[in-house]
C-alpha cells in the first residue's frame, strides 16, 4: 500500500482497488515521481488475484491529468528525456498489463501524458466537463508515452492525425464519438455511472473476467488467426473451473449464481 506523502495513492476497498494520483496543485501532471509511484502500484496490484477492478483516477475536480510536468520536462536533455519516456512506457504497460479490469475516471483535462495514461486504462468514463487532447506539438514536442501508437490503434490514423497534429481541445462528446470514450456523465452522476459499471462486473465469474481480458488484450497484438486460436484455448480450458460449473448449473437450476473467490 503507497505511504501518505506519495502523489500516488492505492486505496483497497473489498474487490475494488482506487489507483488515485494527487497533485491538484499542478493539475496532477506527470513527474518522475508519479510516474515511478504508479509503476510500483501497478506492480503491486498485478498479484492481487483477489482484486476485480482498478479504477484510475485523480485529485480535484479540474483535471484528471494535465499532461507530463512540463516545467521537469524543460530541464532534461536527450538522453533524460528518453528515458523519462521509457519510465512512462513502463508504468503505462504495467497498468495496461494488469489482470484487474482498469477504468479511467476522467473528470477533467486529460491532456498529453495525460490522455496516454486514460488510454492505458480498460477503458474510459468521462464527466461532460472533462477535455482531451494532445497539445504536445504546442510545446515543439511529440506524444512520448505510447500516445501516437496507442491513440492511432484506438481510434484510426485519420482521426489520431488530426488530434495529434492539430494540438487541440476537445469535449468528452466528440471523444466519445471519436470512441475511445466509453460513456459521458454529468458531473455529479459520474460516480453513481463507475459505481453501476464496478459492481456489474464484480458480480460475474471473477476469473472469467480476468480471462476475457487476457484474452482481448493478447489478441489485439497478434493476427486474428492466432487471436482465435488463443480463445478457443481459453474457451475449453474455462470447462475444467468450478466458475463455469457453477454458472452454467445456476442458469439451469434458475437461481443466481454463486461464485467463490477467483481460481
Ligand atoms: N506540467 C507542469 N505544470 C502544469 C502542467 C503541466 N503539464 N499543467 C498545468 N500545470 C500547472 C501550472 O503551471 C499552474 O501552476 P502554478 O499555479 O504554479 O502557476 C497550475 O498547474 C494550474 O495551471 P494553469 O494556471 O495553467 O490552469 P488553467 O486553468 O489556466 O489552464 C490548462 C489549464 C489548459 C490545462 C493549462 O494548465 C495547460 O495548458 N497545461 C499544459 C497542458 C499540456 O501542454 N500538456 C502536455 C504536456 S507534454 C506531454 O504530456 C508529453 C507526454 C510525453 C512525454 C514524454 C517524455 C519525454
């Protein structure tokens, strides 16, 4: 579990674990030490099997994250600013690697580095007042997270393009209808929206879930034979749970299903 003083705090709660970054004085932007905090966080919550959903979130009402900390980013030279990159890469895998069901609540600006980490999440919800963008060629710079990779193979080179070289804003319904945005809730409904999402999750097969992931994630980087191949797999090896078993027996036996703690 992270200490008080650090920017990043990992909350448990049950099945639920808060991945939440806290620097609002700078609109929780990305520092070396947030990024290696949310690593380690990551890290630590890859073996927690009991743990069903990871929602990613941030302090304050007016930014999810504002991007990479530019005043840091203005003191490295090439070489540093390689490696802060790779630093990001590997924090950004290590969440989008995690077996958990991650969601980003995005309730602010999501801006660069920023939008990069939302991308890294499951998926997205937003509230109506939050805003996306890349404005990294604002600043003479390129996305340096994953974002030109992750962003293109999100939403499609036509439409990554735009954003990226145009730099601008843009509201929560033009990302949704971009769709990398899952849905958008006013601000005081955005909680009440993650709430009915995590709880609809968390009653299924918990390793069925897990499994599902896996299976979608490892699939999107091979070709589609392969991807195929992989869930039937999957599929058939699902049939030797006790979690298949008892779910199929509960619809059969009309009653719900009772599921245990993940295999
Ligand atoms: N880095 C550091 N500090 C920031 C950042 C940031 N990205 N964004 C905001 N802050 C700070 C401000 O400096 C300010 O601090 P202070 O109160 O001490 O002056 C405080 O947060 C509040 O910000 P503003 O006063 O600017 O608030 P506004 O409401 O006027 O504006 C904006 C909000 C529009 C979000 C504005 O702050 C802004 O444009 N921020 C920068 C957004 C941006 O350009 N983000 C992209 C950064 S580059 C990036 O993310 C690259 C990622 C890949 C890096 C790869 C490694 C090499």
């Amino acid at each position: 579990m992270s200490s008080n003083n650090s920017p990043v705090r990992l909350r448990i709660d049950g099945r639920k674990a808060v991945l939440e970054i806290c620097r609002p004085e700078a609109l929780n932007a990305l520092n070396a030490e947030v990024l290696a905090a949310l690593e380690s966080c990551a890290n630590e919550l890859s073996s927690r099997r009991d743990i069903g959903v990871v929602i990613l979130q941030s302090a304050g009402e007016k930014s999810f994250v504002a991007g990479a900390d530019i005043l840091e980013m203005s003191l490295l030279n090439a070489s540093e600013a390689e490696r802060f990159s790779q630093l990001g890469f590997r924090a950004f895998a290590a969440i989008e690697n995690l077996p958990q069901i991650v969601i980003a609540r995005v309730q602010g600006f999501a801006l660069g580095g920023g939008l990069e980490l939302a991308l890294s999440a499951d998926f997205i919800l937003a509230s109506s007042k939050a805003r996306f963008g890349f404005p990294e060629v604002s600043l003479g710079l390129i996305p340096g997270f994953g974002g030109t990779q992750r962003f293109a193979r999100r939403v499609g080179v036509a439409r990554a393009m735009e954003w990226i070289a145009s730099g601008e804003k843009y509201s929560a319904e033009q990302a949704m209808a971009a769709g990398f945005v899952n849905s958008v809730h006013a601000p005081e409904d955005l909680d009440v929206a993650l709430g009915r999402i995590v709880d609809s999750i968390l009653a299924k097969g918990p390793s069925a879930v897990h499994h599902a992931k896996s299976v979608v994630r490892r699939g999107l980087e091979c070709d589609i034979t392969t991807g195929c191949r992989l869930e039937s797999a999957v599929f058939g090896l699902r049939f030797s749970t006790a979690e298949a078993k008892e779910g199929m027996a509960a619809f059969l036996e009309k009653r719900p299903p009772h599921f245990s703690s993940p295999e």
